[in-house]
C-alpha cells in the first residue's frame, strides 16, 4: 500500500486519540472508524492533527454486511479545511469517483462512476484506497491498481487528509466503515 520511506501517521481505530474530529455521526473504536450516515447524506473528517505536504496516503474500507444501499468510502487530500479538498472515492457498485469541493460547494467531479474492476464490491469486502502526492500531481490506487493521474493546484503550505462516506439511499439509513489509515512521505 503506501510506499513513502517514513510514517508520518498511522491510525488502525483502537481509540479515538487519532486527531479525528468526533461528531454525533462519527464513532472510532475496536479498530472501526464508521460513518452513521441518515438517508442520501454524506460526511467527511478531515484529521485536524497532522499537516503534510508530498504524502502517500492509504486506507482499508469495508463494506457492511447485508443488503446495502449504493454506499461510497472515500479518501480526502489536498484539504485546506472541511469545507475545501478533492476526494478519492469508491463505490460498492464497482465505480470511482474524483471530485473537488471549494469553500462548501463540489466545484466538479473529475472523474464521475469510471467502472474500475479493482473495486471489491460483496457485501464484508474490503477495499485499500491509495492517494500518492508529489507538487501538483496526484497518482490514484484501488487495491493496488493504479486507476488515475491528475495534475492540479495543490495548497500553498501544507494540507491535510481525511475520510468521507456517501449514503445514496433516500429511505435508509447505512453505514460505511474504515479500518485503518496510513500516511508516509
């Protein structure tokens, strides 16, 4: 997963010391970060303790047993705050997704549902989710799969990470559940 030679963060959720802000739709315990999210809402957490600037940046997802709605588990980069970053996420129906929001509003999607047969979509699966920075690059992983290169505008003086998930029912309430997070330069 991440390759970068010195770990600048890692967080496998045995408690919720990890600079995770923690808020009613958030619980980080027993080795599970999850998103409780409400019907057709989305939620992100970026971590308020760690500024980087080149970083490679991993995360184990795994999708909730059962039935499940259409659920997406993303990463964040390139984050000025929580209303400014790009996100790198997964579907469990076997799409991606690259988009930017910017003081509260999603400016684009860069790349919108792209199929990507690295995605692991059963219900208890699990997905690893790679971002790799340099300057104004950006490498995209899926399961060790590269998927996508991007050049872009990355933050002045430094930038955090963070964590999404999408609930695209409109009746459901759902879940979606991170196992760890890694970050190297």
């Amino acid at each position: 997963a991440c390759e970068g030679l010195e770990v600048v963060f890692e967080d496998k959720f045995a408690d919720d010391a990890g600079g995770w802000p923690l808020k009613d739709n958030v619980e980080v315990k027993d080795g599970s970060f999850v998103f409780k999210l409400p019907p057709d809402d989305m939620q992100s957490d970026l971590n308020v303790t760690f500024t980087v600037h080149d970083a490679d940046i991993c995360s184990e997802t795994v999708w909730p047993t059962g039935d499940q709605p259409i659920l997406g588990a993303g990463l964040l980069f390139w984050g000025e705050d929580n209303r400014t970053y790009f996100q790198f996420g997964v579907l469990n129906n076997g799409k991606f997704w690259i988009a930017r929001k910017q003081d509260g509003k999603w400016l684009g999607t860069i790349a919108a549902n792209v199929d990507s047969p690295a995605i692991n979509k059963a219900p208890g699966a699990a997905n690893t989710l790679r971002v790799k920075t340099v300057g104004n690059s950006v490498t995209f992983f899926i399961n060790g799969t590269k998927v996508r290169e991007l050049r872009g505008q990355a933050p002045k003086t430094g930038w955090r990470f963070g964590l999404s998930g999408d609930n695209f029912d409109k009746a459901k309430e759902a879940k979606v559940i991170f196992k760890t997070v890694k970050v190297t330069n």
